[in-house]
C-alpha cells in the first residue's frame, strides 16, 4: 500500500490501485503456483506501477513546473494539448520518467524504484527527454 500511496499522492487512488491489482492477481492465480515470494511481491509492484503509469496515460493531462526549465505552466487548452502531443513523440523509456516527474510529482528515487532503475539513470532519462522536447518546440 505504502508503494501505491508514493506513486499516487493520494489514499483513494492508491486503494484502487491495490484493489485492482489483487482481481487481477484473483484471475491469474495459476501464475503464483511456481514463484517464490520475492517474485510474486515483484509481480505486484510491477502490476501497481503498470496499472498506474496506464491511469496517467487515460488522464492525459500534465503540468510542467518552470524551474525545471521545460515550459511554464500551460495557459490554455492549446498549449497543454501541444505539449502532450510533444510528449507523446518521446520514446517510452523517456515518456515513463517526464510523466512520473510531472504528473504523479515523484522525485529520482520513487521514479527508480517504480521503473526498476536507479535514480542517476533516471535522471538522465530526463534531461534527455527535456533536450528531446526542446528540440521538437
């Protein structure tokens, strides 16, 4: 619960996340016959975090904070809708990190443990990405 609530901010969404992830875990139970218990709680964080990067995705909104040195906080409906469509030209890898920095507001480490990576390689990932957008703008 504790992971749901770092990468949600929010109780409620992270009960859904939980939530979502057992049923899942309910019709497919058959997978948990042959893992160990390290496997089946990486299979659960790894569900949590995919269910809620997917929960962003359906959102489709994010807000870019200025000392970040992106864009300042979109105006209008156009810009936010130019922004996402510039985003959305970003590979995967680099896509995952701007939408977890920005939207679910996590930092270096909360990010790395969610993707499985470290926090300096995270932080790569977004000055790439935030060299990628301004090259596109």
């Amino acid at each position: 619960m504790n992971f749901a609530i770092s990468l949600t901010k929010n109780k409620e969404k992270a009960m859904d996340l939980v939530q979502d992830t057992y049923l899942v875990s309910l019709e497919h139970e058959e997978r948990f016959e042959y893992m160990n218990e390290y496997q089946i709680k990486g299979w659960f964080f790894t569900t949590i975090k995919n269910k809620n990067i997917d929960n962003i995705r359906k959102q489709g909104r994010l807000v870019f904070i200025e000392d970040e040195g992106l864009i300042e906080d979109s105006e209008t409906f156009e810009e936010a809708v130019v922004m996402r469509e510039l985003i959305d030209r970003l590979p995967e890898i680099y896509r995952q990190v701007v939408i977890l920095k920005y939207h679910s507001n996590l930092n270096s480490k909360e990010i790395g443990e969610a993707l499985g990576i470290s926090p300096s390689t995270v932080r790569s990932r977004l000055s790439t990405a935030i060299n990628k957008l301004k090259e596109y703008i």
